[in-house]
C-alpha cells in the first residue's frame, strides 16, 4: 500500500513552542534532564508525538526506555497532570494554550530540538490509482489548499480566526498567544519528506544503541 500512495502537498513543520512537554506548576521536575523513570503521557504509540519526545529525551542524555508510557487522549492529560498520575504531558496546540493559560502548566522542552527540529509534521496524500482517476479533482483541492496555506502562513489574523471558528472553546485571547506552523507551498519537497522516515530511523537506532551522535550513527550503521 505505501508504494500506491502520492503525497501531493505538504501541511506543516514544527516550529519552537508548537508542542512541548509539559509539568504542573510546582513540580519538582525542572528539567527534561530529570524524567528519567518518570510517566510521560503521549496520545499515541510510535506516533509523531513518541518521536519528538525521543529525540529531546536523547538529546538530555535519557534513553526513551528508562521512562514509563501512558497513552491517553489529550482530553484527559491535563487531569491526569494535575492529580500526578503521569509526571509530564505531551501537549501541542491549541492544547498547551489552553493549559498554560488556565493552569500555569510550565514547559520542559518545546521538542523543537535535536533530529526533531523544523520537523515535517503533515501532509496530504491519495492513493495514486486515485488520483490518476480524479485528476480534476485533485487540482482543484491542491490550488484550494495552496491558497489555504499561504494564509495561513502569513495572515496572522485571520488564522486566528480560522481557529476560533473551528477549534471548540477557542476564545479571541486564546487565539491571540496560540502558536502557529510552517505551511510550506509550492511542490512538494521530496528531501523533507525522505527526512521523516529517516529521523524515525535514527531516532529508534539511537535508543537501541545508546548513541545520539549522528555521525556516530551513520557511521555505525552505514
């Protein structure tokens, strides 16, 4: 099924401050540094989440498997949080807005950090049987959605807006401190995407060797 599939255009990338690792106000833990053998909360195995996490766990020196995994929706983080059945939460936007603003949750590391910085984080794509039956159609959604991205990445305004109108419980003062992606236009750049699956790679290669020194890595391992 990969080999069938076109990624046609490219969403986002993570940007500082987008996501993080969040602690409740008054915790101990000051530093990513300090979660070893500690609960962190992820909304789900293996995904995008796990790796930005990973790599900023590595980059501190930590192994991803000397601390313990809750998967959770982000919906139910923020109790958990508060009442310590997990130490630190994985939170991206508008979920750490709403958190910081609400609770003063404080964070360790916005993930925009070591393999994981300026990472590709969405994208668009068909199955290319798909799109070689619905050219048409396929056009018109990519010139829709190149507009779309173009806004977005320079309007701050009406991005805010966008949001409120679409995300629920998003208020104008919520929107205003939100953090905004990357929306890149224009063709699709072959050499971000390749990067996805290789800073997954590296990523699962330096927790299983213990090394984050890429060039260490890649020259361990080809």
């Amino acid at each position: 099924m990969a080999a069938n599939i076109d990624v046609f255009a490219e969403g986002s990338e993570l940007t500082q401050d987008f996501q993080g690792l969040f602690v409740p106000s008054g915790s101990s833990i000051k530093s990513i540094s300090q979660l070893k053998g500690q609960t962190i909360a992820i909304d789900a195995t293996g995904g995008v989440g796990y790796v930005t996490i990973a790599s900023a766990l590595l980059a501190a020196g930590i192994q991803p498997t000397s601390v313990k995994w809750a998967v959770m929706p982000f919906s139910k983080m923020t109790n958990a949080l508060l009442s310590g059945e997990i130490t630190a939460a994985y939170l991206p936007e508008p979920y750490n807005s709403f958190d910081e603003e609400r609770y003063a949750f404080t964070a360790l590391s916005d993930l925009d950090v070591g393999l994981t910085a300026d990472f590709p984080m969405e994208g668009y794509a068909v199955t290319k049987s798909w799109a070689q039956q619905n050219p048409n159609t396929l056009t018109a959604f990519f010139r829709a959605l190149e507009q779309g991205q173009e806004i977005a990445d320079t309007n701050r305004q009406v991005a805010e807006q966008a949001t409120e109108e679409f995300i629920p419980g998003i208020t104008p003062s919520i929107a205003a401190i939100l953090t905004m992606e990357t929306y890149p236009v224009g063709p699709v750049d072959a050499s971000r995407i390749q990067r996805v699956a290789d800073d997954i790679q590296l990523v699962r290669l330096s927790a299983t060797s213990g090394i984050y020194n890429i060039q260490q890595i890649l020259g361990d391992n080809g």
